[in-house]
C-alpha cells in the first residue's frame, strides 16, 4: 500500500513538473494506472492510494477485477476502467460490458462490434483511435504516417472516423499512439507531435467543437508526451513496479 501510495506520488509530481515546463494545466491530464497483470490485491491498494483510473489489455482480467473492486467499494466507486490494448474482433462484447473508455480503435470491424454489443446493453463507451505515425510494421493502428500529403490515409481515417460519429453509443474522445521502443528522445518527441498534427486534421476536417484528446506517453517517455500535448498517459511500471514476463 505504502509502496504504490509512494510511487504513485512520485509520478504525481512528474506530471506536475511536465505540465509546468509545458505550461498547462496539470487537470488536463489523467493518469491511466496500467493495472494489467496485476492481481485485484494490488488494485484495491491502489484504490485506497488515491488511484481512479485503471488501464487493462485482457478481456478477462478487465471483466474480473471490475467486478471485484464493486465488490469491494461499491459500484459507485468513481473508478474509470481503460482498455488499452489491441482488442480481437470476438471478444469486443467484453470491452462493451465492461470498458469506459477503449484506446485502440485499428479497423472499422471493431467500431461495429462494439456498437452492436453498447446498442444492447445501453452503455456509451468512450474510444480513440490509435494511429501509427512512425510507420514501425509491429505497431497496430491505422496508418497516418504521412497524413498530411496522402489520401489514401486521409480516407481511411476519415472513414473510421465517421462510422464512430455515426455510432449512437460511441463516443470519439481522440486520438492514441505509442512510441517506438527505446528510441532516441527526438524520435519519440516526433512520434507524438505527429500524433498532435493528425488530431488536429481530424478536428478541422470533421469540423469538430472541441479539440481531440491525446493517449501517449509511457512509464518511459510521459514526460515527452505532455511535452507534446498528452491528455491521458498510460503508466504502469512507474507505479506498479516492473511485471512477471509471462
Ligand atoms: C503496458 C502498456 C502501457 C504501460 O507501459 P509501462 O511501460 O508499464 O508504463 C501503456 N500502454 C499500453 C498500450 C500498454 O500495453
């Protein structure tokens, strides 16, 4: 408990000086606590250390450990459960029942899976499409890589796009990335001002109100990525300490 309570206070304090060197406002930026691996013990310590925000990237242990933290502190707990791996098209049913918010998005088949499942069970599920802009082959994610000048990735985007405002029960809250592992620090900043220019495409070709939020940024680089305008960064080991290789 001490211990999660401690290092989450510590990324706490990183996200505070990021948002200062970057000049915005630290309530900008949420905190996805990536629980994935992690037995319900460590969540529920990590309830109690303050933490709201879960991020998991199997169906089953999302289901689970939802499950037993309403056991726990009720269903009424305040806690925001974040999908944020791949999904497979079959087991998008579990991310409907169970998710709030889904951060990979890659292909229209999941947009409609998804809303074939929210538009029976009555619930909205907030998503972002997860885009490749460094045009690495193992990254999934839809190809954005040169945006700006192609329209083949221009129409795709925008066909993905559309079918998630054409969802009743879909709400699209932005766009999400993730850097090349272990890239020199102008790579990864470049990865994520790309990301920032391809959500402000969608913005303006969608004529949108409000600008798209931002998933980027890991255990290794959020800094960079508020750096880069980030709205929500996706920390595990900085918190839970480093997982089982299973
Ligand atoms: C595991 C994972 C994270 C967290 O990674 P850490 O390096 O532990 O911070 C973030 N995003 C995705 C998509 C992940 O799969």
């Amino acid at each position: 408990m001490d211990e999660i309570k401690a290092s989450a206070t510590a990324v706490s304090n990183r996200i505070i000086q990021a948002s200062a060197q970057a000049k915005r406002d630290v309530n900008d930026i949420t905190l996805v606590a990536v629980s994935k691996t992690w037995p319900v013990e460590i969540l529920i310590n990590a309830y109690q250390a303050g933490l709201r925000h879960f991020g998991e990237n199997r169906t089953d242990e999302l289901e689970t450990k939802r499950q037993a933290l309403e056991s726990e502190f009720g269903v009424d707990n305040g806690i925001t459960w974040h999908f944020i791996g791949t999904l497979q098209s079959r087991k998008a049913k579990t991310v409907a029942d169970f998710a709030d918010v889904f951060h990979a998005v890659d292909r229209l088949k999941i947009v409609d899976r998804l809303q074939n499942r929210l538009s029976e069970n009555g619930r909205i599920l907030n998503v972002f499409i997860e885009v490749n802009v460094s045009g690495e082959m193992s990254k999934s994610g839809i190809n954005c890589t040169d945006l700006l000048n192609s329209a083949t990735q221009q129409e795709e985007l925008r066909k993905v796009v559309q079918m998630i405002q054409q969802s009743p029960n879909l709400t699209l809250q932005g766009l999400m990335t993730m850097a090349p592992w272990g890239a020199p620090e102008e790579e990864i900043r470049n990865v994520f001002s790309k990301t920032k220019q391809c959500a402000k495409w969608v913005a303006d070709e969608m004529s949108l109100k409000r600008p798209l939020q931002l998933s980027m940024g890991m255990t290794d680089d959020f800094e960079l990525a508020i750096l880069e305008g980030a709205t929500h960064i996706r920390v595990g080991r900085a918190i839970f300490g480093e997982r089982n290789k299973t």
